[in-house]
C-alpha cells in the first residue's frame, strides 16, 4: 500500500524525477520553503551554485526557535524529526483514506494503427524482369564497349586525322615544310626513300 523507497527517494533529492503521481505525496515534489530560508541569515545555496538540501526550509519553519538555538544538534535533530513526520503523516493521508471511492477492474483494450506499403505481385515481377533486362544490357555494352578495338587513332582514313596526329611532331613536319608547292613527281623523288608508321601506345599517338 505504500511505497517507501520512493518515499525516502523524495526526502533526500526532493523530487521524484516524474509527473505521475505516486503513493508518496500528492505531488511529485515536497515544499522547499526557500522564502523561510530567505528571511534568515543563512545562505540560499550550497556553495557549488545548487540550492540548499530541500529539507532545510521546511525544518526551520516547524518549530518555533530563534536562529541560535539550532547550533545544538539537539535542537536541530529535532527540527528535521518533526519535518519527515510532518510529510509522512501527509503522504499516509492518502492511504489511510477510508472515504476514497472504491475501485473495480475493469477490461480494456488497446488499438494500435499500423501503416503499410502493399505492392501487388504481378507488378513487382514485372519491374523486376525489366530491371534485370536493363541491367544485363548495360553489363553486355560494357564488355562489348572494352572488347571491341578501337583503331580510329592508328589507322586514320581522313586528312584531318592525319593532320591532328602530326600536328605537334616538328621533325616530321620539316620534312614536308619545302612541299607544298612542289609538283606530284617532285614530292616523289623526296620521299620515294623514307618510311613513316603511326604508333599508338602508352605514350600516345606517335
């Protein structure tokens, strides 16, 4: 019927850490009584910024004795015995109670909603087939892309190839510099006795 670890729990941090309310207090929290602490000489907090132990307002507002008489541990022993015996009798209030209204149990019941994507069979297989269709035909363009053997570069069909590939090749472009007005029987008695070959490989173009 009554709970007193967290009874205790409340008298020594003040509060139990939760808004329901228990079998210890009608609150979660006990009175502090900071404004009785306020109108006496002694300090609102602990020294490290907290607030004062949440017993000491309601101790000194208990019994009726000046300020000194608590130096004596008498005195003070006695101040907090009347202070937990104040907040007990008030938390056995509630369970002593014979004028509370009776309870029955009763039977409940609990409704959970749930939310779902349903995805109709037919459907899924068909996406299913055309993305493996998609993706074996970018698996096979890939391996036909790097098997298949690019010779644009090393067998050029067009003056244009020709002339990018030997653009940059100064030696090669002497040989022609003197050329280009020669007639066809000229350009042959030149080069009738010289060879050149298209390289491609690690080094490029050459």
């Amino acid at each position: 019927m009554f709970n007193t670890t967290n009874f205790e729990a409340l008298l020594n941090s003040g509060t139990l850490g939760v808004e329901l309310r228990g079998d210890a207090l009608p609150t979660s929290s006990i009175p502090t009584y900071l404004e009785t602490v306020a109108n006496t000489n002694l300090s609102m907090t602990d020294g490290g910024g907290a607030s004062v132990q949440p017993m000491v307002g309601l101790a000194l507002a208990t019994p009726n004795r000046p300020m000194e008489e608590y130096l004596d541990w008498r005195n003070l022993k006695d101040a907090y015995i009347n202070a937990y015996q104040l907040l007990f009798a008030r938390a056995m209030v509630d369970i002593l109670n014979t004028d509370r209204p009776t309870t029955k149990q009763a039977t409940g019941y609990e409704e959970v909603v749930s939310e779902a994507v349903v995805l109709e069979p037919v459907f899924v297989h068909i996406v299913v087939g055309l993305l493996g269709v998609v993706s074996l035909a970018a698996v096979a363009l890939l391996i036909l892309s790097l098997m298949h053997r690019r010779n644009l570069r090393t067998d050029p069909s067009t003056i244009a190839s020709v002339m990018s590939l030997v653009a940059d090749n100064s030696l090669l472009l002497s040989d022609f510099a003197d050329l280009d007005c020669c007639t066809k029987e000229d350009m042959d008695k030149v080069l009738a006795q010289k060879r050149y070959k298209l390289v491609n490989d690690e080094a490029g173009a050459r």
